[in-house]
C-alpha cells in the first residue's frame, strides 16, 4: 500500500511539473503578428521573447549623453525591475499588430521619457517610449532606433507605465 501510495504520489508530482513547464512555455511564447515579426527583426524579436530580465528607466529627452543612457535618452532615474507579469503584458503588446498603426506617420517631436531595457544573456535590446506622440522606439545595441506608433493601446502603455513609476 505504501509502495503504491508514493508511486501515485510521484506519478502526480511528475504530471504537476510537466503542467508547469507548459505554462511558462506558453508565457515565454506569446503568438507574434507576421507585420510585427517583420518590423522588429528575427534577432529583436528574440532578444524580447527570451529575455530574462527587464530593466525601466525615466527618461529625459536630451540626447547623445554618455552614461547613464537608454537609446541616447539621459536616465533621469531607474526604475524597478519588471515582474514576469508586467514583461509578458509589455510582450502580449509589443507581439500584436492591433497595436501599432504601420500605415499612419506622425509629426511631432519624439520626447523620450521612459525606457525599457530587455536583457537575454549577454544581448540587449531596448524600447523608449514618447508618450507625449505615443510613440515607441525599438533598438539593439548602438543602432538607431525603429519608431512606430502604439495609439491604439496608449491605455495600456500608461497603464503600466504607472505601475512602474507612479509608486517608485
């Protein structure tokens, strides 16, 4: 009886962890829109699908600063670093096309003010934010950045912008 008692024991525990070795797959594997996909790139989309570790920062919009920098942007102060739920909500947004407008362009000044920092073992990439235009910025490394609109979840974006800032 005791045998059988730890076999079904195991047997359970075994099917618990497979469980949630799915559930963190699906977390790291958020679907990515074909339009999105070819904006960003193969090597962004895996630097921000993969990344470990999720650093933000506020952000000023003077540029060409040395350190501390995001994009070229001066930190004005660094942020917490972001929870698995917060990095897979930023990831379900940056992953959907419904959330840009690739067909519309804007003309107003890109005021940097906040930053977020995607870290993937030695590789990083980084988003800034202008959320005076509601626009974003993608960049790896020293590149200049690619800059989209995110209107149509400019909610969202504050949303967790707040989360992150406003009890900081």
């Amino acid at each position: 009886m005791v045998v059988l008692r730890k076999a079904l024991l195991g047997v359970a525990l075994l099917g618990a962890l497979a469980a949630a070795s799915a559930i963190c797959t699906s977390l790291r594997a958020a679907p990515i829109d074909a339009a999105v996909a070819k904006f960003l790139g193969d090597d962004m989309l895996d630097i921000l699908s993969s990344a470990d570790r999720v650093e933000s920062f506020q952000l000023e919009a003077k540029t060409d600063v040395t350190d501390p920098s995001v994009q070229g942007y001066a930190v004005r102060e660094t942020g917490p670093t972001l929870t698995i739920g917060q990095v897979e909500r930023f990831r379900t947004l940056i992953f959907a096309e419904s959330s840009y407008l690739f067909d519309k362009t804007k003309r107003c000044p890109f005021l940097a003010d906040a930053g977020l920092v995607f870290h993937a073992g030695e590789r990083q990439a980084s988003i800034v934010i202008s959320q005076s235009c509601m626009l974003w910025s993608f960049a790896r490394a020293a590149e200049r950045g690619k800059i989209e609109d995110y209107d149509p979840v400019e909610g969202d974006i504050k949303t967790l912008l707040a989360e992150l800032f406003d009890s900081h």
